[in-house]
C-alpha cells in the first residue's frame, strides 16, 4: 500500500510506484507511453522497451527502499515526487521524480537530487 503523501497522484503514476517498490519491471514498464522518455542520471531511455531494461538493470544492480516525501501536482500534468532511497550504496539520497502524463500513460520521467 502507497503512503499517504502518494495518494493524490494519477492511478498510472501509483501503479508505477508500487510495481517498482516490488521491482515488478514489466509492470513498471507497461505504465509508460510507447514513446515515454525517463531520464536518469543523465542518461535517456526510450519506449517501453528502453525503460524496461533500465528498470531490469537498475533492480539488478541496486537494492534500496523508498520513503515517500511529498507529491505535489504542477500543472495539467506533472506531478513532482520526493522520495528519500535509502540501500546498497553510500550515503542517502533525497530524489524528485518528474512525471508527466497523458492519454492514461505516464510520457515522461525525470529523476533528478533534491
């Protein structure tokens, strides 16, 4: 179950969440537009497919747990997401994720440092 802070955002954007959480790639994936960009440290990933290799890699290489923040709605359709991520590597890391999204499918995400 989402917390709290989660509950005002779009269905597609808590499915998202909590398929990552379980590290449910597919399903993460599957919330993501056919042409959807995430960015992450810097790096594009394109379509469904690209982002589902990048979450494959990034739940190989990484375990951590999420504590959401904050959610807070910027416009028609973006939403700004904090979470703190805290695992197998140095120090704790506070994250925003920017979701856009459209047509019932998140179409982009940015995740950047607080």
């Amino acid at each position: 179950m989402l917390s709290s802070p989660l509950a005002q955002l779009p269905g597609v954007v808590r499915t998202y969440l909590g398929a990552h959480t379980r590290h449910d790639a597919p399903a993460a994936a599957a919330c993501f537009a056919p042409d959807a960009v995430v960015v992450d440290d810097g790096t594009s990933h394109r379509g469904r497919a690209g982002i589902g290799d990048w979450l494959d890699r990034s739940s190989a290489e990484y375990t951590c747990t999420t504590t959401p923040l904050g959610a807070e709605r910027r416009g028609d359709r973006t939403w700004h997401v904090t979470q703190r991520i805290e695992g197998n590597f140095p120090g704790v890391a506070n994250l925003c994720f920017v979701f856009t999204v459209g047509n019932g499918h998140i179409t982009s995400l940015v995740i950047s440092p607080v």
